[in-house]
C-alpha cells in the first residue's frame, strides 16, 4: 500500500516544505521500514507561527460565534468525509488496526462538530443582588495556545485540544508527534478546506524539547495544553512556571480493574480482553492492573488466557488483525524490559510473552500471580501487557487500586449497586467505568488526579480551560 500524502508545515495559512530544514523519518511500524521524511520546524518557523497566531487572535476571538461555529463544522465534515484516506495513513504510521484508525478519525470529527454546537450556549452570567448590586461574570478566551500531543491517538487527541481552544476564540499552534506527521497533517488540511482565516492554527513538527521551550518561553503563548508522560509533563510544568502559563496536563496513568466474584465473569471477560489489547495497550487509560477476588481468581486468569492466545497480532491493514505493532522501536524494548523483570520475580506468564519477528511487535501477554515489588506494578507499561493479583475483600481491593501516585481511569466489575456506589467515592481516579470502557467522549470531562495531572478535556469543562473568567461589577 502507498503512503499518499505530502509532509509538510503548516504556518500562517502556507504550507511549507523541507527545503532548507531538517528531516525526520516517518517508520512504519509494522514493517520498521522509513516510509517518508517530515520537514522539523526551526525557530525562524516557530517566530513565524507565534507572530502568526498573535496577528490572528484578535479576528479570530471578535469573529461572530455562528461563523466560527460553521468553520469547526465543516472541517468535522471533511474529517469524516475523508476517514477511510486519513485512516490508512493513520495506520501505516502508528500501526493500529485500520477499523481502530477510522474510528479515531470519526471521534476526531466529532469533537469538532460538538464543540461547534457547545460554543453557541456558552453564556456568561448576571449576579442581581436583593441590594441592586449587579455583578456580570463574563467568559473570554485565554489566548494563543500551544498543544503538544502524542502518537497514540494522533488525531484524536490533536482534535480534542483543537476543536475546544478553536471554539472558544483562541489562536493555536499545534505540535503533533513526529511519528504521525501525514494523518495530523489531514487535521490542518481540514480546517483550511473549512476556510479557517489565516494564522488561526499552525502545526509545527519539531525536535519536541526545542519546539517546547521555543513556545512555552514566549510572552505570545497563555496557554499550554500537553498529553504524555509524567516526566515530560512535570518538566513542561517548570518552563511554565516562569511565565505563569495556564496548563492543562494529561498525563500517563496505571489503571487498576477491579473484579468481584459477584461480577458475570464471561461478559466481563468478553469486555476486558478486546479493551486490553485495542490500540496494543498504547492508552492512558488501558485497563492494566487486574485485581481479582480470590474465589474466582484462578477461573479468570485461565479465561483471560484463553481469550489472549486467540488475539490476531500483525499488519494493521490486514482485516484479521485485531492488534498492531508497538508504536516505535523504544516500546517493544521497554515492554520485553518489564516482562522479564517481572518473570524474575515469580510472575507466571499464562499467555503471550515474547516479541514477534518483524516490524515493532509484542505479543499479547498476561502476567499472573505478579509479586508487588516487579517493575510493572509500579510503571505503566503502555503495551499489551495485563498483570493479574488476587484479593479477598473490598477494602483491600481499595487499598490496590489507590496504591500508586497515579490516578487517571480506575475500573470496577460488580453486580452489587451498594458496592458500586461505594467504589465510585473510594478509588481515586479523574474517571471511573463500573462494568463499562465508555469513559470518553465529545460530551464528557477527561482528565486526572495526582500524578496523572490535571484540567479536563472533553465536555463543557473543556471548553472553559481555554477561557479565562473576568466579574465586571456595577454599583
Ligand atoms: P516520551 O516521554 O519521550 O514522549 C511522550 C510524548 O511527549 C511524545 O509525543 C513526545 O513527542 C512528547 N515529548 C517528549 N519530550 C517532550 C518535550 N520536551 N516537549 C514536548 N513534548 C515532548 O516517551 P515515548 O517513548 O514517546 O512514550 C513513552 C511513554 O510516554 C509511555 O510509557 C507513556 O507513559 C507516555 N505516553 C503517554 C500518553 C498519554 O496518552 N498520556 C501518550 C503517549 C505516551
């Protein structure tokens, strides 16, 4: 299959080619073969794109909300119309399966075509006190932006931070990984097909730590919105602290599922194995850490066993695959690295376990019986790796699942709605699915706790992280 698609920069409404620049190569992972070049910005580019989205944010924030509204609109349409074409670059840069691509390309649109409707009844508020007082809250957009996104959900997550900041009036400039580079490409294409005015969105691939410290370090930036690890979103952190920089972080998690013997262990086995493996376990909130009450331990863990050894591992474009390659060379390491570490410490490998041949490949793998000091059950592995544990009773259940800095998705099987209401209080988590993956959507606040960062994306609350409020009083 041809990879069909021009790389390119995209400053001040112009497309700019490599001449002149540096060039990365874009590897598919399926094959780990270099399959294109993409143009890195240097700082002349990242001024040209600042000086760009400060001269456009002003039209863009006075434009009438209906207008701005048909713009995101459109570029949804366009998304959508063209999902099958972005799909298959998708996937031949990330390597997940092609339904799982066009899928993501379709949850992008959304994101676009909600925020266009929500932006319309966002409305500031009237304070009238019984003295004649009158206090006006207003809503204005924050600013020019910066987004830095990852190569997990290129498209998806680019569309979410986008679609908002767009809506709310401000200017952005978007670094998307440099994995991804033709199907993110596909995102600004979108929005100029849609007639977004000059200058209101660039994207900008780059060296990531340059292309942070360049945008980040100016005054024109007021907002920086970032999705990644911990590491790197606790450095970004840092930059933005000297210019006060509003933030919203979302960063890795470790997410805890928590199985009780009153759950019905074939459904709940059917949900979880498919959730595990979608994406090759490259989600932050990728259902990892599977605490299972004793009496039904052993039955689950040769269920889930069974379901694994039948996942298809190979190409994403081929229709029998059900899981993909590892996003780049570094996973497959870094995953062996875990497994290993955790076989040496008395875990059971019940399914799965080794690389595969070609390409970035991991099989999929449950570990069982996983001893608390192995690596893996204090690191994200961020790969098809399950890890299993038994527990006898709710409270140590709890204890588990809150054991670790993290607190991004937590997720619970139970027919017991008493139980139920009393895990959504106890475990700490930005979002928690009782006998449900459906976490996310165009409609619903994303985001963590602890570790995991902070600010949501998603919802009416993500609109607003692009908003600063001001109180205008009137005696
Ligand atoms: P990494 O930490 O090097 O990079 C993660 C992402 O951050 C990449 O998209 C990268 O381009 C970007 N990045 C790295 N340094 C940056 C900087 N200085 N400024 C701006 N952006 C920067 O790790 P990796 O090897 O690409 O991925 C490994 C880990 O990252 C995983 O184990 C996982 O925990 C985490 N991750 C999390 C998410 C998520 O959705 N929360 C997505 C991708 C990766």
């Amino acid at each position: 299959m041809s990879y069909d698609t021009d790389l390119k920069l995209f400053i001040d409404g112009a497309w700019q080619s490599g001449e002149g620049r540096d060039l990365f190569p874009v590897v598919n992972p399926a094959t780990a073969q270099t399959i294109a070049e993409v143009p890195l910005a240097t700082e002349a580019d990242l001024d040209a794109a600042l000086a760009a989205a400060e001269r456009a944010y002003p039209l863009w924030r006075a434009t009438d909300v209906e207008k701005r509204s048909a713009i995101l609109k459109k570029a949804g349409a366009l998304l959508k119309e063209r999902a099958e074409s972005i799909g298959r670059l998708l996937t031949q840069e990330q390597g997940k399966p092609f339904a799982e691509a066009k899928s993501e390309v379709l949850g992008a649109a959304q994101m676009f075509d909600w925020y266009a409707e929500e932006i319309k009844r966002d409305y500031g508020r009237v304070l009238v006190r019984p003295t004649g007082s009158r206090s006006i809250v207003v809503h204005q957009p924050v600013g020019v932006v910066a987004t830095f996104t990852p190569w997990n959900f290129p498209i998806y997550l680019l569309a979410k931070k986008v679609a908002a900041a767009l809506a709310a009036g401000c200017s952005v400039i978007s670094k998307p990984p440099e994995e991804t580079p033709g199907c993110t490409g596909a995102v600004a294409k979108a929005l100029d097909d849609a007639g977004l005015p000059k200058g209101v969105f660039q994207l900008v691939h780059g060296v990531p730590d340059m292309v942070s410290r360049h945008l980040i370090g100016s005054p024109i930036v007021r907002k920086v919105s970032f999705t990644g690890s911990v590491p790197v979103g606790k450095h970004l952190m840092k930059i933005a602290a000297d210019g006060v920089k509003r933030l919203t972080l979302e960063l890795g998690g470790h997410a805890p599922v928590l199985i009780f013997d009153d759950c019905d262990l074939e459904k709940t086995l059917d949900m979880v194995v498919p959730q595990k493996f979608r994406n090759a376990g490259q989600v932050c909130v990728s259902p990892t850490r599977f605490y299972v009450q004793d009496g039904i331990y052993d039955r689950f863990v040769q269920g889930f066993a069974d379901r694994t050894d039948k996942v298809v591992m190979g190409n994403g474009m081929d229709d029998a695959t059900r899981m993909g390659p590892l996003a780049n060379a570094r996973r497959p390491d870094a995953i062996d690295s875990l497994v290993r570490d955790a076989e040496a410490k008395g875990a059971r490998i019940l399914s799965g376990g080794q690389r595969g041949n070609d390409g970035f490949f991991f099989q999929p793998t449950l570990l069982a019986d996983v001893p608390l000091e192995a690596d893996i059950m204090s690191n994200e592995p961020f790969g098809p790796v399950a890890v299993a544990r038994p527990f006898k009773d709710f409270d140590e259940a709890i204890e588990q699942a809150n054991r670790l800095p993290f607190g991004l998705a937590a997720f619970a099987f139970t027919e017991n709605g008493r139980r139920a209401n009393l895990l959504g209080d106890a475990i700490e988590a930005g979002m928690i699915g009782i006998n449900s993956f459906a976490i996310s959507g165009a409609d619903t606040p994303f985001g963590g706790v602890k570790d995991s960062g902070f600010g949501s994306e998603g919802g009416k609350e993500g609109l607003e992280t692009y908003q600063v409020v001001k109180a205008i009083h009137q005696a």
